[in-house]
C-alpha cells in the first residue's frame, strides 16, 4: 500500500516543479516589472548637462533624483534639486528660502544681509543677483559655477511644485581628458 501512496506523490511534484520552471520567467518578469514601477514611483535619473553646477557636477554625471523627498518637508538650503524652469529642467541649489531676503554679490551668498558660509565646493566669480524677498512657497536656487557669465548663468526663483526632487546619489560616467604634458 505504501508504495501505491507515494506514486501519485511523485507524480504531483514532477507536475508543480514543471509548472515552475514553465512559469520562472513569467514570475522574474513580473517581479521586474513590479521592481522598476515602484523605482519609478520614487525615482528619476538624470544626466548633467552644462558647467553650472561645477565643481560638485561635470557634463556627463548621472544624478539619481528621489521624487517623494520634499512629500512631508520642505526644501533646505544646500539641497541640490531639479526643477522645471521656463521649460526645461535645471540642476541646482536651494539657496533662499521663503521669507528670506537673497543676494548674491561677487558669487557670494547674503540672506537677510548677512554673508552665508556654503560648506560645499562652490566655483565664486564675478555673478551678482539684486537682493530679493522670497514670497511664501517660494525658493531661490543657484548653480554652483558663480563664475560663469551673467548671460549663461541661471539663477531661478521656484515653488515647490516646480521641483521635481531632490539629489540624492551621483556618479561620474566619464570625466574629461586632461591634457597631457606638452599639450595645451
């Protein structure tokens, strides 16, 4: 009697094993597709474009851009975000916050008239910015390159919901050749 049991056992197991192996690729691409709608739900990826946000940012950086960051808080100053400008979408720093008179003098930071000490790398320059008050809701953000000319410097005044997030991992895709000794 024993061994009469067991067959169908054996058989039933063949049967779910086979069943699994069938539908293993359906059930890692549903897992795959599960995986990167909920990494979609909360991140974006962007690449770096341009000079203003050097030193911290070259052309060709790949940013990883948390979208849910500012759902239960707002901006800080020294936040690096993207945000929608007339447009386009532009990399840059939380500088002012609402309420905040800004301004910007030889590519130095003054709030409320006192002269702000950024602890990241910033590139200083010639950019002056009149001093401006921000309404409620509203933040100043500036790229990092303050050397750039005024006709290529952006300089934005944005709502939150113009920020589309905040940065939150960064990585180098290639850097620039540098010359060689004896180029120029």
């Amino acid at each position: 009697m024993i061994g009469v049991t067991a067959k169908p056992q054996k058989i039933e197991a063949k049967l779910r094993l086979r069943f699994l192996k069938r539908h293993r690729v359906l059930a890692i691409g549903i897992a795959t597709l599960c995986s990167v709608t909920l990494l979609h739900a909360q991140f974006r990826i962007n690449l770096v474009l341009g000079e203003s946000m050097w030193p911290t940012f070259e052309t060709g950086d790949l940013l990883l851009i948390s979208k849910r960051a500012y759902l239960g808080a707002d901006p800080q100053r020294g936040d690096i975000v993207v945000a929608r400008y007339r447009g386009d979408l532009i990399v840059k720093r939380v500088v002012g916050l609402p309420g905040e008179q800004v301004q910007v003098k030889d590519g130095n930071l003054f709030v409320d008239g006192a002269l702000i000490v950024e602890n990241y790398p910033i590139q200083t320059g010639d950019l002056d910015v009149g001093k401006g008050e921000l309404r409620e809701g509203k933040f100043a953000i500036l790229g990092d390159n303050r050397n750039l000319p005024s006709s290529r410097a952006v300089h934005a005044v944005v709502s939150k919901g113009e920020i589309v997030g905040k940065v939150v991992f960064s990585i180098r895709l290639w850097r620039p050749k540098s010359p060689t000794k004896g180029e120029t």
